[in-house]
C-alpha cells in the first residue's frame, strides 16, 4: 500500500482487541474468552479509525509501501484498548477532604448528607464558583483519568440543584469535551439530591417544568450537546414514581437513561430500570435477584463502583451472581469528592480483589461493557477495524500486570493513544 497512515504501532508482544466479531457487549463466557493476538501489529488511519489489527508479519507485508506520520515498535510491551469510565462527577467546586474524616468514625452517608454536609456541601461551592474555574479544574481531573489509561470518561452534572448552575455545569462539560482529546459522554443528572427548602415533589415538578424543557431547547439548537439521564433514586432522595417520571421526560427528550439505583436500599430501581429500557443503572449494591433477572433480560448494563462500596463501607455489589444471571456488568470510578479516584486500573484492581471478578472480566467490564453503557460500543471499547484508534500501551509482557499491580499504572502505562495521536507518554520503564 501506498498510502498515508497516521500510526502504526508494531510487533507488540500481545494485542488485547477485547473482541473481534461486532459484539457489542461481552457476558458470562464471552468475558473468559478475549480475542489477544500474539506479536501483533496495528494501523490507524488519518481518521483516526483502526484499520488494520493482526499478526506483524501479515501487516508488515500489507503496509509494506504505506508511510507513516509515527511509528511505535512495541516489542516487548501490551496493546488494550482505552479504558472507558462509565460513570463520574468531575464538576464541582470545593473538596470534602474533611468528611473523610467523619466516614472514618463510622457516619454513614446519609448522616454526613443530614448534617449538611455531603452534596449540598458541594452544591453551595459549584453554585458559586465561576465556569472558568470549574473548566480549569474539570480539565485538569480529566487529565489525570487520561494519564491513568481513560480514553472515554462519562461526566455528570448534579451539583446544581437549579436550572442556572446545572447548565453552567453542563457547559463546562461540553467545552471540555470540545478542547481535550479524551472522549467525553455527558450526562443531565439534575435530579441528584432534593435541594434545601424544596420537597422531593417540588424539586421533581422543578425539573419537570423548568430544567428539562431549557434543556430541550438548548439541544434542539445545537447549543449544547448531551447524552445521558440520570437520577439518585433513593429513601430521602427521589423515590421511584419521581424517578420513572423524570427519566421516562428525558427518554423522550432521546437523552440515554443511565441512572443511580439500589445503592443503600432496595428500592426495585433495577425493575423500574429495565421497565424503562434503560441504557444502565449504577451502584446496585441493594439489588434484589429479581432486579438483576430483570437487568439480565432488558439488556440493561450494571455499572458496578467498587470504590463506592470501599470507602462508604457497603456490601459489595454482587458481580458475580450478575455475571451468573447474564446481566452486561460494567465499571465505573464513581469519581467525586466523596470518592476520591482517578484511575480505572485501581477501579479493575478492587473489583477483582472486593468483588471476586476475574482480571479479563475486569477489563471487558472496563473497555466494551463500559462503553455500552455509555451507548458507544460501536465506536469504543474494543480495537477492531472501524473503530476509534484508542488504546494504551503497556511497559509489560502480560496485559495483566495493569490490573495486579495495586497503583502501579503510573509507571506500566508507557503510551496512551487516542484517535491515533499519542496524547501521553511515559518515557520511564521498569522491570518486569
């Protein structure tokens, strides 16, 4: 070929696809079972699409005549796809290092919420801050997730509470999204706590009436671009005719549903979920074994936090009895000042150590399952040919090293690529 490409990464020791067939999504033995070729070769165009994975030699032969804008010869090291971070909240204002503290001493979530702290700690600094300061510090955490091999992060409004702060946050998102490489899914998530002074009815009648139907308009325009739906439905929060009434109002609007559930109660969320057709519903720490036979039949993804359940101190989602069922688990960092975590390779780490995963279900749950969860497996997820050219390459001979090794992506993550372009580089390498 003749051609001009924009990278070709060559002779890696292991190239991780994920799958190779279109799937888009992987359960039960399809997670055991991932496509890896040995001593492989990839290609990605000036498109930044994938347009050719294989063994070395066969792309050598074929891309003999192609040039190239740069060349990464991998031997020795482990190409997986960008890893996809199904569910954080990456804008806000003012840390709750503090509150660490308080959960420390044994104070649960809701208490630390009832004493003022919690979200609305969070809302009352979002509300003040200005959109240039909540940019520059949204950029610089979607920096760190990229550093640590996210290529595609979903990112959630919810520190508003009102129309004005819930659109200035969903602006920053959307300009984040426009100026930096890594792949962004936004999400509303309005209906994220009951603000101060309003009941439930009232904050659910405000988001209803006043919130989604700016919002309508503002897509409709093409002034803002957003992808997902999302609700905390919980006791003390929104219950479920409140929650089915606001995502069934953003279904209709064509926004994604992909919501908070049964996180520290069983509140049947995962039924109302797959009643709905929702996309994918996180936490599901309280999920009952009909919700997860629901979920499994729906084809509703499970976005399972394992840093939620470690540092709240909860029961661990059920990963497995999900994975048993059938049910599309994916994962997410759940990032946010109450969790306080960048990187999916300790997200992968916890689940296999806290929730009895396996490292290739951990990251398919992190790569195509996560990705469906976010609607764009078609384009994400896996390194097949047509698909975006995201991908890390990894300073070890194992893929797995980037799971076992507890906080030791710093150092194994030696190139992070998206769309072809390397937007990191780790020029340090260690023995294996």
């Amino acid at each position: 070929m003749s051609d001009s490409y924009r990278l070709l990464v060559r002779n890696a020791k292991q190239v991780v696809q994920i799958c190779n067939s279109g799937e888009k999504f992987l359960t039960k033995d399809g997670m055991q079972d991932l496509r890896v070729v040995e001593n492989g070769s990839m290609v990605i165009g000036r498109d930044g699409l994938i347009k050719a994975v294989g063994p070395a030699d066969a792309i050598r032969s074929q891309y003999a005549e192609a040039s190239f804008d740069r060349v990464v010869d991998a031997e020795g090291m482990c190409v997986v796809p960008g890893l996809v971070d199904a569910h954080t909240h990456p804008v806000w204002a003012g840390d709750r290092v503090h509150e660490f503290a308080m959960k420390l001493a044994g104070a649960s979530y809701m208490e630390v919420h009832r004493a003022g702290g919690g979200i609305h700690f969070t809302v009352d600094h979002t509300r003040a801050a200005t959109a240039p300061e909540l940019l520059a510090s949204l950029r610089g955490r979607l920096g760190r997730m990229q550093r640590a091999g996210s290529t595609l992060v979903e990112c959630k409004s919810g520190y508003g509470l009102e129309l004005c702060t819930e659109l200035k946050m969903l602006q920053v998102i959307e300009e984040a999204r426009s100026s930096m490489a890594i792949n962004v899914s936004s999400t509303y998530c309005g209906a994220h706590a009951v603000p101060r002074g309003k009941t439930m009815s009232e904050a659910t009648q405000d988001v209803l009436q006043v919130q989604l139907p700016r919002l309508k308009e503002l897509m409709a325009s093409g002034k803002l671009r957003v992808d997902n739906i999302d609700v905390f439905c919980e006791h003390g929060v929104f219950d479920l005719e409140a929650t089915r009434a606001i995502l069934q109002a953003g279904k209709d609007m064509g926004l994604n549903i992909n919501f908070h559930g049964d996180e520290l109660h069983p509140m049947n969320s995962a039924q109302l979920g797959a009643e709905l057709g929702a996309l994918a519903i996180s936490h599901l720490e309280e999920v009952t074994d009909e919700g997860i036979a629901a979920m499994a039949q729906a084809k509703t993804a499970a976005v399972l936090l394992p840093t939620t359940a470690y540092i709240l101190r909860l029961p661990q989602p059920r990963a497995k009895d999900m994975l048993d069922a059938g049910v599309i688990v994916a994962l997410g960092s759940d990032f946010n000042p109450n969790a306080y975590c960048c990187s999916m390779p300790i997200v992968m780490h916890l689940a296999c150590v806290n929730m009895k995963m396996s490292m290739t279900e951990a990251l398919a749950a992190a790569t195509i399952n996560a990705a469906y969860a976010l609607g764009r497996s078609h384009t994400h997820g896996s390194l097949e040919v047509g698909k975006h050219g995201d991908l890390l390459l990894l300073d070890a001979t194992r893929w797995e090293h980037l799971i076992y090794q507890l906080g030791g992506h710093q150092d194994i993550i030696r190139y992070v690529v998206i769309a072809g372009n390397v937007v990191h580089a780790n020029d340090r390498t260690i023995d294996l």
